[in-house]
C-alpha cells in the first residue's frame, strides 16, 4: 500500500492519549504504536462506510427479479 503525505506532524501524534495507545498496544501484541494507529484509522473508516451504506436503506429502488438473474448465470 502506497504512503499518502498528510499534514501530521509528530507534534499532532504526541497528543495522542499514551493510555489509549497503550492499552491498544497491549490488545494487539506486538505491533507498534504506528502499526496499532493505522489499525484503528483503517477500522474506523470501515465503520463509517459501513454506517454510510446503512443510512441508505430503503433509499434506493430497485425493480427486478432476483430468481430470473439467478436462472441467467453460468458457473
């Protein structure tokens, strides 16, 4: 995976809240306190995606037929 430059600076990552990081640390053994904040950057935005995806039911209209494009596919 490519590294994207931000505007992070070491000073923004030594606010982070060292028990937070800690405990986070101790959850996942052996990774890095980097390592353990992309984890959780990466499983928030899935989160939110996933909250994105959901806040869209019922939203969207479909019409057709599930069974009939089921009996069309070829394995």
């Amino acid at each position: 995976m490519a590294k994207a430059k931000s505007n992070i600076s070491q000073a923004n990552l030594a606010n982070l809240d060292p028990e937070l990081v800690e405990e986070a640390m101790k959850l996942n053994k052996g990774m890095t306190p980097e390592e353990v904040l992309n984890k959780a950057l990466r499983h928030y935005i899935i989160g939110v995606k996933n909250k994105e995806l959901l806040d869209m039911k019922g939203k969207i209209y479909w019409d057709g037929d599930l069974n009939e494009m089921r009996s069309n596919r070829s394995f």
